[in-house]
C-alpha cells in the first residue's frame, strides 16, 4: 500500500512538474485563422436555404406530444421515430419530461425471473423470443396478383400503411391497378419471361398496353414487383388471363385465374375512404373526416368541386388553416370569390412570387427576403484587410464570400424604397468590416435604437465605434453593462473591450477569453522584451520595455574590407556574430522608464564602429560612420559630389568604390575611382555593356581624414 501511494503521489508530483513548465512556456506566433462565415443556428449547421419544414415531418412521436394536455409527465414510447436530424433529436429531449438524472431504482432476479421498481420515469426497451407457426414448403417462384383502386389504393392504422385489394366488385370509368409479386425463395438466381395481359374488356391507361411480355431476372432470395394500369368502359362479367411465368420456353408458374364483376353500383361501399367521401359525402362529413384524418395523406384536389359554393369554401379553408395545412388549388378560389385573405396566402406561395422581385409590399403580395430564405444575415471573423487605403478608383472587396454577401444586401436595398432601422444596422456592419469607418459612423448615427430588436448587437456595435471616435468613457460605460452576460461569446467580447480600454488607461493587458488568438498574442506581445537602438552624433540612444539591462558591444570596422565582402548590406551586422568585441559595456535600464541615452565611449567617436545591443535575447545593431563627408548623389547621370560637412568645400582625392547588382541577383564589382578637384566622380560610366544588365548600383565614399559613406543608387535611364 505504502509503494503504491509513494508512486501515485510521485506520478501526480511529475504531472503537476510538466503542467506548470507548460504554463510558463511561451506561445510562439500562431497563423491567423482563415475567414470563417457565420450564421445564426436556427437549425444546426445547415444554411438559411435548407431549413425547410420537411427536417421535422409529422410522426407519431409528434403526434403524441400534440395530443398530450395531461399536467402528468410527457413520456413517448415513439420517440425513437424523431431522430432525422440533429435538431429534432435536441427538440424531443427537450419536451420529454424525463429527468437529467434518474432516481435510484430496484431491481431483483429471481432464476429467470428480472423484476425493476423504476425511481423516476424512464423509457425502457425488451426483446423476447417467441415460437412461431413453421411455413410451408415454398416452390421454386412464388406468384401474388392483386387488383386496387388507383385512388384510393391504402388504409393506414396505428400509422402503418394497408393495401387495399379490391376483390368482389369494380365499377366502370374507374382507373384500377394491377400489382404482380415475383418471389425467388432458392439460393440460384432465375431467368424468367412474364406474360401480362389487361382484362378482357379493359382500356389500359398510363402508358399501358393490352398484352406484354416482360423479361425478370431474380436474384437469390429477392423479389420484384410490376403494375399496370387499366379501367372498364362499360358493367358485365370480364375474364381475366393471369400473370404467366415461364422458364426456359417452359410454364413454371401463375396466378389463378380470375373474373371482373363490373357493376353500375357498389353493393358493399367503404363509406370512411376519402375516395368515396370526397366525392359522395356531404359538406359536414367532409369537415368531420378532414378534422381527424391524416391530412397529408389524403389528395385534396378531390374536393376542389366543392369550392365553387362560397359558403363551403371558407369553411374547409379555415378548417384546413386551423390544422396549419395550405393546398394551391383550394386557396386558388379565393380569386374567384374575390376574398383578400385567401389570396394573399395563395399569392405568398406562388411559385411565380420568386419572379417579383425580393422585396416587395403591396395589398394582396408581401415578398420578405429573409421569409422566403433568398436572405439572411451573415458575420466574417477574422477578416483583415490587408489595404488602410482604397487603390484605383474602385473599391475592391478581396474576400470573395463576403463580397458576394454585401452584393446581396445591396441587391435586397434596391427593392426598396428606404431603408429601415434593422437595414442601416446592417449597412453599419458590413461597412465597418471593410474598414469604412466614416461611413459606418454616419450610418449609426441614423439608426433608431429603439425601433431594432437586436439591443445587444446595437450596444456592441456602439461600443466598437466609440472607440474611433475617441469616445472611451462611452464604450467603457456600455461595456461595464454586458460585463456579466450569460452568453460566453457576448461576455468575452464585453470583457476584450473592457480591457483595451485599460491597456489604453496604462494598466497591464490582460486576456479575457484565454481561447481566443488575438487576446493571447497582444497579451504576450505586451509582456514581451523590446529593444530598439539608434546611434548618432556620438549618443547612443535605447528604447526599451519590460528590460531591466542590457550590454552594448563595440566592433572596429574596416570599411573598405565590409562593403567589399557585402556591398549591399551596409550595416553588415551579421558578419560580427562570431566575433568578440573589443569592448563590451554592462548598461542597468531605470524602471518606470522607456528611454535612455548614453555617451559613445571616446576611443570611437572618431572610428567607424559597429554597436551591439543584447538584452533577453534581443539583439539590435547599427554601424557608426564617423565621418564629415556630405555627399549628393546625381542619379539620373551616375555622378556624385563630395564636400567638407562644415565648410562645404569640394573633397578631391577621395576613394570611390562601385558595386552593382545584376539583373540575376548576381553582386560584382563594377568600378572604382578618386574625386576630382571638384570633389566629383563619375560612379556609372564604363565602356562596356555591363549597366544594362544593372539593376542596383552601392557606392563607397572613403576620405582617409574625412572618414567614410556607402550609399545605394538606382542605374541612370537612358
């Protein structure tokens, strides 16, 4: 036991070891996420043009909440059926009265007896094994024909489907079906030809025929299934010549045969199909039947002959409206009876409304973008625009998502004839995401606070644009209200807000979302160490930040030798990487300060010398050329002018170096010279061809009293 303990205590001293050297380990830089476009979750992850009522469909799990009115618990035992999607298996927990943790329960096993006392309402599930009646011998194809009526082929109980075989009487102009079921019970696939016939005395209909022969291969153990279509002008006795199948040029099989009675009128009627009521019933049994039948199952046009009579056009209508159910043929003859309401809500369905535009408002039409799913809102974060300033004469929109976004509202804007308070809102946004900050502000300034439902998002967007106006009393006031907000994105942002405002007050930066990129990179930016160092006129000056010292080092330069080896890079800090200095100064940085200012020791006032600034890992440098040369560089005819820095008297005898740059990126030396009596010199002309294959020219100035200058300079035109 002791061992096992001094491991565990051992192991969580390890593990609490790493965990802290990780915490005090500092984040690199970390790319900035790609542009993500963000829409508000009515259904989850699914856009605006996909959220139709078809992702929750009627089922009988929805059935049963619709008819639950108990005050007792809600408990379905069909909630399995409501799991299409992932919003609907959210919205069925979320009515079933099922606790989030289930109460203590008992159970007993007695041998092969289970007994549970449940301690809080549960959905349980059982399988059993039963015995079951042993089938009969199956012979090698086996052959169903059936005969429905095509209108009204199903009866449905308990939410499952019936066929409905018609079998004793048929009536004439009917249009009825015949259905053949093909069976292959053996483990060999089978070739079969299968003779069809419609009835003696029979018209077929869609498309059919009077006599076909259809080949069928059944695959082991499967089955396939045919139809055909046909009706009886004229009552009488008509024979019928069965299904056939044959094999090999062999019969093998059929159906038996059998004998239409066709008759004028039904002796046995099923007055509850909807085939019979809509046609036969009256108004009353047509509104009780619509009351408690399922509607999506049944054709409504069949009742479209009742709405020529007015009085029984509103009342299905609003019997239909009632039960949330629309049919565009019904609400159709709301044009004939001249009612408003009615067309208004066959107008708004219309296919052909799509053609009117996306806003419209009119007596009968209302067109809504956002109703009718051509809209909606959208939000890019993070967006950087990676120009401050407009370049050309047109704006340019370089994220192509957002941009046909904000061609969208503006399409939407076109139709209409001002805009409202919730579209200036949106204006606002989309202007400010793309840097148009003045813009933004004057469309701000116009939206009524009172008349926009979104409060948050105006108060948030308030603040954002207080602080270009300078406004941080403001945005800090309408922070400090959403600074306890119950949504963690709202908090964060509040919070984000809040301390910029600090930091810009000279308080520490803090992190207010830990997860967020940006926050974490400016506050380790903000703790970071800084060093910048300039030298001139014999001071050394340091900028600093969270340093408390530093140590400058000095490295003699021979100039010539530096500009030889890297004539392009002046400073040539790299080449000192390796070198010890010939002198190196401890430097103590005062806290509560940023700056400081030293005196460059004596011995190199007048030398060139290379300064090195180290400090945590910093390092800054900067070459110091003592010299008092003033040099004026000619560069459209490739000459220079040297003169005294004080007396402004011409430098002759001074040395020139030159060495260009090709075209290639391959650097050579190109020339080299004195300054004449004039302190002039020709630093580009040669007599060969080398300056047009030239595309950066570096110039060396060395005076051996005055002291030295490099300086680059484009090849003159010609």
């Amino acid at each position: 036991m002791m061992v096992e303990e001094e491991k565990a205590v051992g192991q969580d001293f390890f593990a609490g070891d790493e965990l802290q050297k990780r915490e005090e380990a500092r984040r690199f830089f970390q790319k900035l996420d790609q542009t993500k476009e963000w829409a508000e979750n009515n259904y989850y992850h699914l856009p605006i043009e996909q959220q139709l009522a078809g992702l929750i469909t009627v089922n009988e799990f929805w059935a049963d909440y619709a008819a639950h009115a108990d005050p007792a618990p809600f408990l379905s035992k069909a909630f399995p059926q409501a799991t299409r999607n992932f919003t609907e298996m959210l919205l069925a927990l979320a009515v079933l009265d099922l606790p989030f943790k289930a109460g203590a329960q008992e159970e007993k096993l007695d041998g092969l007896r289970y007994a549970m006392k449940a301690g809080s309402p549960l959905l349980m599930f059982h399988r059993e094994i039963r015995a079951a009646a042993r089938a009969e011998e199956a012979g090698a194809v086996l052959v169903a024909q059936h005969f429905f009526r095509a209108d009204d082929r199903y009866r449905h109980e308990n939410n499952e489907q019936f066929d409905k075989y018609v079998t004793a009487e048929f009536l004439p102009h009917v249009v009825y079906g015949a259905q053949i079921v093909l069976t292959n019970p053996q483990g060999n696939r089978q070739k079969l030809q299968v003779l069809l016939q419609v009835p003696q005395g029979a018209i077929p209909v869609n498309s059919g025929f009077y006599t076909r022969g259809a080949y069928v291969a059944l695959e082991p153990y499967s089955t396939q299934t045919l139809e055909y279509y046909f009706y009886f002008p004229a009552t009488g006795q008509y024979p019928h010549y069965p299904v056939t199948i044959a094999s090999n040029d062999r019969v093998i099989g059929g159906a038996p045969p059998f004998a239409f009675n066709v008759v004028g009128k039904l002796t046995q009627i099923d007055k509850t199909s909807w085939a019979w009521l809509s046609q036969n019933g009256t108004t009353e049994e047509v509104a009780a039947f619509l009351d408690t039948a399922n509607v999506h199952r049944l054709d409504l046009n069949e009742i479209a002959w009742r709405m020529q009579d007015q009085a029984v056009f509103k009342q299905l209508t609003a019997q239909l409206e009632k039960r949330h159910v629309y049919q565009d043929t019904l609400w159709s003859y709301g044009i004939r009876h001249n009612d408003p309401e009615t067309i208004r809500v066959f107008l708004r369905h219309a296919p052909w409304a799509d053609r009117c535009g996306l806003y419209l408002v009119s007596p009968l039409l209302v067109l809504d973008p956002v109703e009718r799913l051509a809209y909606q809102h959208l939000e890019y974060a993070p967006l950087v625009n990676p120009r401050a300033h407009t370049v050309g004469a047109k704006r340019k929109i370089l994220n192509n998502r957002f941009r046909e976004q904000y061609q969208r509202l503006m399409k939407v804007l076109s139709y209409k004839p001002a805009q409202n308070d919730v579209d200036e809102l949106a204006i606002t946004y989309y202007l400010a995401l793309q840097d148009r900050v003045e813009e933004a502000l004057d469309w701000f300034r116009r939206v009524d606070r009172q008349a926009v439902p979104e409060q948050l998002q105006c108060d948030y967007v308030e603040a954002y644009l207080a602080f270009y106006r300078g406004d941080l009393d403001g945005a800090r006031k309408i922070a400090r209200r959403h600074a306890e907000h119950a949504v963690d994105r709202w908090r964060n942002r509040f919070a984000l807000a809040l301390a910029q405002l600090d930091e810009a007050a000279g308080a520490a930066a803090a992190v207010p979302d830990k997860e967020s990129r940006d926050q974490a990179q400016a506050a380790l930016a903000a703790t970071e160490p800084a060093l910048e160092l300039q030298v001139e006129a014999g001071r050394i000056k340091l900028d600093y930040r969270n340093l408390k010292g530093c140590t400058l080092n000095f490295y003699p330069m021979d100039i010539e030798l530096l500009f030889s080896r890297s004539p392009f890079l002046q400073e040539g800090a790299a080449q000192f990487s390796y070198i010890r200095p010939v002198l190196s100064r401890p430097i103590e940085l005062p806290a509560g300060k940023d700056t400081l200012a030293v005196e460059l020791p004596p011995e190199f006032r007048t030398k060139n010398v290379m300064v090195e600034a180290l400090a945590a890992g910093v390092r800054k440098t900067q070459a110091y050329y003592a010299n008092t040369l003033r040099i004026q560089m000619i560069e459209a005819y490739g000459q220079l002018v040297v003169t005294h820095a004080d007396t402004r008297r011409p430098v002759p005898g001074a040395y020139v170096k030159v060495y260009a740059k090709m075209k290639n990126g391959q650097v050579k030396f190109f020339k080299d010279g004195y300054t004449d009596l004039r302190g002039r010199c020709d630093y580009a002309s040669l007599n060969t061809n080398e300056l047009e294959d030239t595309a950066r020219l570096s110039v060396l100035v060395l005076s051996e009293n005055l002291g030295a200058v490099v300086r680059e300079a484009a090849p003159p035109k010609r």
